[in-house]
C-alpha cells in the first residue's frame, strides 16, 4: 500500500518586497487604495507586512492544525489586488461581522474573503472593525 503524503501549502511566507508588489499595481487608484490597506491593517495589527506567495500581503502569522492531520502556517489577515477587486483576507468571522458587512458599503463576501472593487465604496472604519474582529478571533482559536 502507497500511503499519499500530505499536500503542502501553496501559499507561505516570503521575503519578496511588499514595496515593489504595491508600486507594480498599474492602475494607480488601485494602487493608493492597497497602499492604504496596507497602511490600516500594519496599525490594527501592530506587525510589519510579508508577502504570502507572490500576491497577497500577510501580516502576523498562525499555526493550524486540523482534525484531517493537515496543518501549516498562514498569515492571520491581508490583502491582495486581483481580478477587478482588492481581496482582504478576513480569516475567521468575528461575533459582529454579519452586522458590519450589512453597514460596509459595496462589497462581496466569500468564504473569509472580502472583495471590494475600490476603497471609497466601503466605510473605512467599519473595514477596520472587520478586521480587528477577525484578528481577535484567529487569534482565540489558534493562540
């Protein structure tokens, strides 16, 4: 019998420059906004931002480990400029966070992904608030 071994995570750390990944976003609205993304979440999260991969902008980090065995590291909130819209990565839903998507603005919410096509769609200050409760809650669950 073969056993399979586990599959190992796309996504890790790296130490590619956040400054040339945000200076190499071509559409210049988009690249204020991540700017100021990345400004925000550098405040609430009191850490320094990494790149994860070769598209997403992480800061802090955690450790998982799930009942399946599968377990690795991942960034414990960021963003990204893909497709059209800025991802922010909010990894885990904290205790307000239906409530505050209804008072956001413009938006899409996915399976911890929050799509916003431009900065001045969406109440900063209820982002912020999004963020800080997902924060919270990676941490409460992973330490």
């Amino acid at each position: 019998m073969v056993r399979s071994r586990m599959a190992e995570n796309k996504t890790k750390g790296s130490n590619a420059s956040v400054a040339a990944y945000l200076c190499a976003i071509e559409d210049a609205q988009r690249r204020t906004d991540c700017k100021a993304i990345n400004a925000l979440i550098s405040r609430v999260t009191n850490a320094p931002p990494r790149m994860w991969g070769s598209s997403i902008v992480g800061f802090d980090s955690f450790h998982y480990k799930y009942a399946s065995g599968r377990e690795g590291d991942a960034c414990v909130t960021g963003f990204s400029s893909r497709n059209g819209n800025i991802r922010v990565y909010l990894t885990a839903s904290g205790p307000d966070q239906e409530y505050l998507l209804t008072t956001l603005g413009r938006h899409k919410m996915g399976k911890g992904c929050l799509y916003i096509r431009k900065l001045a769609d969406v109440d900063t200050g209820v982002l912020e608030r999004l963020i800080v409760e997902s924060v919270a809650e990676v941490k409460r669950l992973y330490g």
